[in-house]
C-alpha cells in the first residue's frame, strides 16, 4: 500500500527548540517538497529536493533545513530562526522530472508555545 | 505576489446543478495545472490535471478547461454531488519541477 506518511500528526514545542518533522514515501519517487500552510494562503514551497543527496530553496526557506540521504525520507527541521513556526506543514512527492502531479501526506500540525 | 489566483474563496450550488471553480494564473511560462480536493487539517488529494499544449481534459464528472490566452482555466463538475462539498485548490507548474496554488475554493453542495 503505497503512499506519504508524515508523523507525527499534531507537534507542540516550546519557542526557541528546533523540531524536526518526519516524511517518508514507499512509491520510490524521486521528487520530494515541503509546503507549508497558513490560514487564507495558499501552499507556499519551502524546500525541495529532485534527487538524494541534492535539495533547492523555495520562496520560504529562512529559518528552515532539511536533508535528503535516502530516497525515501525527506525531513524538515524548523528551526529557532523561524519567527513564524506554528503552521500547517504538508509534504509531497512526485515521480520525478517528468511526473506532472504531485502527491501529498496528512501534513502535521505544529504549534509553537 | 501570488501567481495563481482563486478569488472566489466560496460557492455554493444545489444538487444536481454545474459547479464551476475558477483559477487565474499570470505566468505564462506554468506549463502544466491541476486541481487537487482538499479538507481541513488534511492533505491534498490530486483531482484532474491539464497540459498548456491542450484547452480541456474530462474525467468522469470532472472537466477542466484551460484558456491560455486570458491565463484562466476553470473546473466543471456536472452533476454536483453532496460528496464534493470540499475545497478545491488549483496549482500550476513551473519548469517541470516547481508548483505554485492558489488559495482555493471552498465549494457546499447542497442537497
């Protein structure tokens, strides 16, 4: 049973820790992206990455990091630079250079106290 | 700047009857849209999607047109079924790699 899974599905942290949110994919695609959500917006990209090993900024890259040393796995660290953390951040893979649609996981929500 | 536009963030239609969602974009490099049903606190789940190279795609229910001339494409769906109360998001690629969304539609079926 192919899909996304991001975990976990709710986060809560306290101002000024990093945390870092999980997403892995079992359709072996080589494309992977982090978008984030905020009320009234549309998604917005924050980093993505074509292969392992190789990742691009998005238009909202600041205070964010992520790694890619699997195919499967492409997390996202929001760090204590990021002055607006608590949002509604959704991971999405595609089969490559080539795929024309991109396919999405639950998202998690995190909340920053 | 906001380069796919959904200015209507609501509508609502009776059973039965046509809904028609529309998408506005202005960069006329986006070679590729799509449209993707949304619920709240959930991901995304891809709808239909239409290549610049064409003007309408059918699936089922689900049409899609696109204009490029005026850079707008709209989602039909005929007949509209309580169970398509949802937002509908439209997105549109860039360079085969990069997407951009607009702020989607939220559409109520009414029976």
């Amino acid at each position: 049973d192919g899909g996304i899974t991001q975990s976990p599905k709710y986060l809560f942290r306290k101002e000024g820790q990093n945390v870092t949110l999980s997403c892995e994919q079992n359709l072996n695609h080589d494309a992977m992206y982090w978008y984030r959500q905020d009320p009234g917006q549309g998604l917005r990209l924050i980093y993505y990455s074509q292969i392992v090993n190789d990742f691009q900024k998005g238009d909202i890259a600041e205070g964010y990091s992520v790694s890619r040393e699997k195919k499967e796995s492409f997390p996202l660290t929001v760090t204590s630079a990021q002055k607006n953390p608590t949002a509604f951040y959704l991971c999405a893979s595609k089969v490559g250079s080539g795929g024309n649609e991109q396919f999405f996981g639950p998202g998690t929500r995190l909340t920053v106290l | 700047d906001q380069q796919v536009k959904q200015n209507s963030p609501s509508l609502s239609v009776q059973e039965g009857r046509i809904s028609i969602l529309n998408c506005d974009y202005t960069n006329s490099m986006f070679d590729y849209f799509l449209w993707y049903k949304k619920y709240p606190a959930e991901g995304p789940t891809f709808l239909i999607s239409i290549s610049s190279i064409k003007d309408k795609n059918e699936d089922g229910r689900f049409t899609v047109f696109l204009n490029k001339s005026a850079k707008h494409l709209s989602l039909h769906i005929v007949p509209s079924q309580p169970g398509d109360s949802a937002v509908y998001v439209c997105a549109a690629r860039y360079t085969g790699n990069q997407f951009y969304f607009g702020t989607g539609t939220s559409l109520t079926v009414i029976p």
